[in-house]
C-alpha cells in the first residue's frame, strides 16, 4: 500500500482553528488526521501543502518509518502537521486490519478512561457565574473539572486580581463540593515567586493540581515551585522530546506530564512518552485542547498506557456543531471516556458539514487580552 494523495481541511471553531487531514491510498482506504496548533492555523495547512510530496509514496502500514523519514527530511523539525500525518498512518492501519488502534498498541487496559472537562466557563469572571456552571458540569457526571482564574495577569497579579482570581476557585469549590477534582490552568503566567505565592494561597481549596505556573519548559523553575509550596505541580504540554519528560521526572517533585500528542509526534510520541513516565512511577494527563477527534485519538492510546491517570475533554462544551462534522467522537458517562470502538480510529469525517465553518483570522485565543475567557477568539 502507498499513499497517494494528502487533503487539508481547515474548520473554523471560534477560538481555535481546527486543522484536519486525509491521506488516501492507492487500495481506497482514507486514514484521517489532525494537526491543530495553537494560535497559528494558516502556516500549518501550508506546511502540510509543502511536505504533500515527502509523504506520497510512503507505506502508510509503517506509522514510524513515515515519521522518520518526515522527521530527517525536515532536519528534525517538527510538530502538528507531522503529528498529524503519523496519526492518519496509524487510522489507515487499524482499518487495514480491521482493528481499533488501542488493540494494535497492545489492548485496552481500562474499559474506560476518567475524563476532566475544560472550556465549561466562557462568561465573564464572576463567582456566582462560576459556580453555577460548574455545577452545570458536575450534572453531567464529570468527577474534575478544569479552568484558569487569572484573567489576563502575566508575570506578577495585583493583589486585588489575586483575591478576585481566589473568589472564583473558592466558588467552584463550594458549587463542586469536596468530592469533586478541581484542577487550577495558570497557562505559563507566572514568575517563580509568584507562582509560588499564589500556590501557597490556593492551598485552602485543595486544588488537584496546578497546571504550568511558569514557563512550562524552564524545568528547573517548575521544580522550584513544585518544591515550594503544597499544591502539586503538573505540565508538559509545550514538550516536543520525550527526554524532556524524563528530565523533569527526574527531579521527583512532580509526577504528573501532560504531553501534547501533537507535538509530541502523535500516536508513537504519546507512547514513548507515556513510557517515560512509567519508568520514573509517574502519570500522564494527555493535554487536548483541539477537536473532538483529538480527544479519541488520545483515548485509543491511553487506554494501553498503564501510566494514564485522566484525560482533558473540551467536547461537551465547545461548538454544538463540534459533534456534527464527525461521526464517532468520543463519549463521556459519568465522568469517563468509553473505550472506543470501529477500526482504527473509528471516526468519520463529515467534509460536507465541515464546509459550512470556514477559516476565520479571528479563531484565535489571545490568554493575555481582557475578556479571553468568554472564548470569542478575536472578536470584541
């Protein structure tokens, strides 16, 4: 089998562009993939266009010589669009065979995976609104829960946006009750010192964990805040090296990693580094801040991965259109992830319907600009 053609499909989600992928081959069967970024969409729909000839040709039935040779051609560069393409090579196998790609990995370990909601906030930065939509959470069945309190500070918090930011997660916790998780996003934002005040502060409301409270890929500056305050310390998602992972494990002051499968390397990166994490006794929180399809991809590999620990979903609270251009998404009952079913994926594209949500420049989140939280991307 070889591939013959790549075909790039960009749907407007208001704050993210979502960046999908077909590769067809010369037997008809279509592997489906995702290389959603973060705030760039347009660059890598045209890389995927540019490397379209480095991927015609290739055995799409060998997911990790495709992603080699994409890896060498681009002298070690890369990131969403190879991701994305390994993911598709991965779907063309399973359906090859018949068989869903977390038996190829190994088999499930778990029926089911615990999931963790985000995106289940987009209204302005009030108590009372919180903690009526986490409550609208928790009715759902989900057991934790996620958000980022601190608006749009960066660095330092003025003592009057700290208390602000305290209200709302003491909110949610008095909404969610004890028995809940709540996990604290502080997306990258703070100094060391910072970091660790607020830590220190939110302590009384017993967070899960908090979430990159500096930048995420100074390690030696995580370790500081995870040692130096009582809240535990969890990040990753900007590694693109599983040896990043295995440098912060290392350390033994935090436990828990959240690659990101597309930047990563997708399928085999999420393994390798889900591997890391079990040599060290540690736990991976896959991060998924992209399409419904990014969430099964994560959920067939977590589930063969005996280091998974929960799974981030933005699913049932995104686009009510985000279900419609595809079929198979993932479900969550009582706050867990069914085991996927079909082969490979088990996930159709609906181009159609994907159609009537074009590019936008302004699905874009800005997390430092007033107001992000209402997830309007661009728009005032």
């Amino acid at each position: 089998m070889i591939i013959t053609d790549l075909n790039v499909l960009v749907v407007g989600n208001p704050w993210k562009n979502w960046i999908f992928l077909e590769l067809h081959t010369d037997e008809g069967i279509t592997g489906h993939g995702e290389a959603t970024g973060g705030l760039t969409s347009s660059s890598i729909a045209a890389r995927l266009d540019e490397i379209r000839d480095l991927v015609v040709g290739q055995d799409p039935m060998s997911p990790r010589a495709v992603w080699e040779h994409l890896r060498k051609s681009l002298y070690f560069e890369y990131g969403p669009a190879v991701s994305g393409i390994e993911i598709a090579c991965w779907d063309i196998v399973g359906r090859k065979l018949g068989t869903p790609v977390w038996q190829l990995l190994g088999g499930a370990l778990q029926p089911r995976l615990r999931a963790y909601a985000n995106g289940w906030y987009s209204g302005p930065r009030d108590p009372k609104g919180f903690a009526e939509a986490a409550q609208a959470v928790v009715a759902r069945g989900y057991t934790a829960l996620k958000f980022d309190p601190f608006g749009d500070a960066y660095k330092s918090i003025d003592p009057a946006d700290l208390r602000e930011a305290l209200a709302l997660v003491e909110a949610v916790r008095g909404a969610v009750g004890d028995d809940v998780d709540i996990m604290i996003e502080a997306h990258d934002r703070f100094t060391v010192g910072t970091a660790i005040h607020i830590g220190k502060e939110l302590a009384a409301f017993s967070p899960y964990w908090l979430e990159a409270p500096v930048e995420s890929t100074d390690i030696a500056a995580l370790v500081e805040v995870a040692r130096s305050q009582p809240v535990r310390v969890a990040a990753g998602e900007r590694f693109t090296e599983a040896f990043s992972f295995g440098e912060l494990l290392q350390t033994r002051a935090i436990d828990i990693i959240q690659p990101e499968i597309l930047n990563i390397g997708g399928v085999a990166g999420l393994v390798t580094a889900a591997s890391v994490a079990s040599a060290y006794g540690g736990w991976i929180a896959p991060h998924n801040a992209q399409s419904p399809f990014t969430t099964v991809i994560n959920a067939h590999v977590g589930a063969a991965m005996p280091s998974f620990l929960i799974q981030e979903t933005f699913d049932d609270f995104g686009q009510p259109w985000g279900q419609e251009i595809m079929s198979g998404g993932a479900t969550v009952r009582d706050g867990y992830i069914e085991l996927p079913q079909g082969p490979g994926f088990g996930v159709e594209f609906d181009t159609d319907a994907m159609a009537k949500y074009p590019y936008s420049p302004q699905n874009f989140l800005r997390l430092f600009k007033p107001g992000w939280e209402t997830r309007r991307g661009d728009r005032s």
